[in-house]
C-alpha cells in the first residue's frame, strides 16, 4: 500500500526543536506537495520519511509499517533529489538500472523496466549517453527515470525543479503532472515555490516554522486561507492587507485615520482586524478607495498595477488592458465576497509588499 501516515512526528537538533508534532495522512495515489519558506522543515519532513534523518519522537508509517527504525533502502520509496545525483562515468541506461543491479534484479527484467521508463519519459534516444551530454531537464528526467523503475509504494521529490530555468521549470511540471496522472503513485512533493506547489499537488500542505498552517486542496486555500500566513503565502501577486478598527460593521480605520468603506462585515464581529483583498478581486470605479499609481505592468492579456494606499503598497489586477498611468489617483471598490479577514496583525515577512518608488 502507499499510504503514508505522519503522527505527531519531531525532529529536534540538540535543544532546537525544528519540527513540532506535525501530523498528515497521505492516501494511496495522492500527489501531496509541502511548501512554505526556507527553514519551514518540510525537507527535514520529507528526509524523515525517507529514512535519511531520524525522527526524535512520534511515527511514521508508509502503508501499514511503522519504519522508524527501518533503513532507507527497506522503505520501498524512491527520492528524486534537487541535484540530479547521477553517476557521471555511467550513460543514461546504466543509471537508472543502478539500483536494480544493488538489489541483484535479473539483467532481463532491469531492460525491460530500464526501456520502459525511458519510453515513458521520452530517454529512449539517449539511453547511450553520459549525463555531461544532457541538458538540464534531460538529466531530471533520468534522475525521474531512475525512480521509476524502482516502482515504489512512494515517489519523494525535494525541490526537483530549482536548478532549471524558469521556461523549463514550466515545461517540467507538466511532466511531472501527466507522469503522476500515468502512474497513479503516492507522491509527496518539496518544493518552497507555491506555484507549483498549486499547479501539481491534488492537496497542498502549507508548512511554517516546524508546524503546518494549512492543507486542503490548491483551490481552498486560495479562496479560504485559514490563517493570516497562508494568506499572504499563497497566491501570486500577493494578497494585499489592511490593518485598523472596525467601524460600524462595515468601515475600516486604518492607522493614519484613512477611513475605508467596505462592501461587507466582519463574520466574527472583530473590533479590530487585518482584512485581505487579492489583487483581482479590486474593480476600478468612480467612487471607492482612493490609491494613487506608481507602477503599470502591462504583460498583454492581463495588467497588474501598483499604487500607495494611506502609505501601503496595493496591488491590482486588471483583465486586458488600461489606460491608467503612473501619478494618476484611481478608485478601487473590493468585490462583494471577495474579503478577508484575520485577526489584526503584522504581515509575515514571507510576502510583505516591497516599496514601490
């Protein structure tokens, strides 16, 4: 079986607790991706499932086994790591059939899976190859191929994607999508870009300073984060924040004594809150939240323009095209529906709006 279950699994360096109880269960061919910023954990997570770090206290059981204590190589998974990892001296064929040859697979049975996998993968035509003569996404695909023909109960990916470029990235998720929708296996994905932790995973684990915020499907945590963090996390732009006393049900004061009239209350009657606007959820009018321009970025089908609201940076998404120019003072009115609200605190630093000039 390939299920994978976590129960309040830490992982503690000498005094420093790196991850705090955490707890997921991961069904059989489910893609699940662990995203969050850099020392989140969610590589030492997925190096725990691994086998590759000891877990301190809690288990870990990969289908009905507890494997704490079992080594890396019994887990019967297979990891695809941020670097490649291939034998430089060995062609392509003799690398992803390495670890069959280890585990003494007959010749016969490793070229069938060897010629298997790199049918799938589109390898067959450089089989022969050394990896110097690979590009970039040719050598993660063998990296890919390598553990396929494994066929495991668990594919692990830690940050597979960050050494490509940004076009090949894009062409990679695609890959790695239609090979998971081929293959049907449990996948547990590491990756710190939220892009493709959204585009990939059928469940997104937001992860945060050893402990996970959120996790639900891509779509609900874009349109329901439940905490301030993945709020400001997920999403691309940002979600842009506001801070002040709630007026009236229905006004926002903000620090500077900016009044904002907003087109829905506070579900939980706060007298005080962060509210959260995504940027394509603004229309321009004639009579709203008045923002003055610094920025237009056109990119053809759709623009996105920054201006200063009562000191803050707002962004605003518009389908098609604008005419508005930088130092011109727009009206934006949110969407009903469209609110957020959190209890009143900073924005983490993980997605805090640059200064716009």
């Amino acid at each position: 079986m390939g299920t994978v279950q976590i129960r309040n699994a830490r992982k503690s360096y000498g005094s420093v607790e790196v991850l705090h109880g955490v707890s997921i269960d991961i069904e059989e061919g489910e893609f699940v991706a662990l995203v969050g910023p850099s020392g989140c954990g969610k590589s030492t997570l997925l190096r725990m499932i691994a086998g590759l770090e000891e877990i301190t206290s809690g288990h870990i059981l990969i289908g009905d086994r507890i494997v704490n204590d079992v080594a890396p190589k019994d887990r019967d998974i297979a990891m695809v790591f941020q670097n490649y990892a291939l034998y430089p001296h060995k062609n392509v064929r003799d690398n992803m059939g390495f670890a069959l040859r280890q585990r003494r697979v007959s010749r016969d049975e490793i070229n069938v899976r060897v010629t298997e996998a790199a049918r799938i993968l589109g390898l067959e035509e450089l089989l022969d190859r050394k990896p110097r003569a690979l590009s970039g996404g040719q050598r993660q695909r063998v990296a890919m191929g390598r553990a396929i023909v494994r066929d495991p109960n668990v594919f692990l990916f830690d940050e597979p994607l960050s050494n490509l470029d940004a076009k090949l990235r894009v062409q990679m998720r695609s890959e790695i999508k239609e090979l998971h929708q081929r293959l049907k296996t449990t996948t547990i994905y590491v990756t710190h870009d939220q892009i493709e932790a959204m585009t990939l995973a059928d469940r997104v684990v937001v992860m945060n300073s050893g402990v996970i915020e959120q996790a639900g499907p891509p779509l609900e945590l874009y349109d329901n984060p439940a905490t301030l963090f993945v709020a400001a996390f997920i999403g691309s732009p940002p979600m842009n924040f506001f801070e002040g006393d709630l007026v009236g049900g229905t006004g926002l004061v903000m620090g500077d004594g900016t009044r904002l009239a907003l087109p829905e209350a506070d579900p939980k009657g706060r007298q005080r809150a962060t509210v959260g606007v995504r940027a394509e959820h603004f229309d321009l009018a004639e009579k709203g939240w008045p923002a003055t321009v610094s920025v237009v970025e056109p990119t053809g089908s759709e623009t996105l323009v920054m201006a200063r609201l009562a000191g803050d940076v707002v962004r605003v998404l518009i389908r098609g095209r604008t005419a508005v120019q930088p130092g011109e003072t727009i009206h934006l009115r949110p969407q009903r529906g469209s609110l957020h609200f959190f209890d009143a605190a900073p924005v983490p630093e993980v997605a805090q709006m640059e200064d716009v000039a």
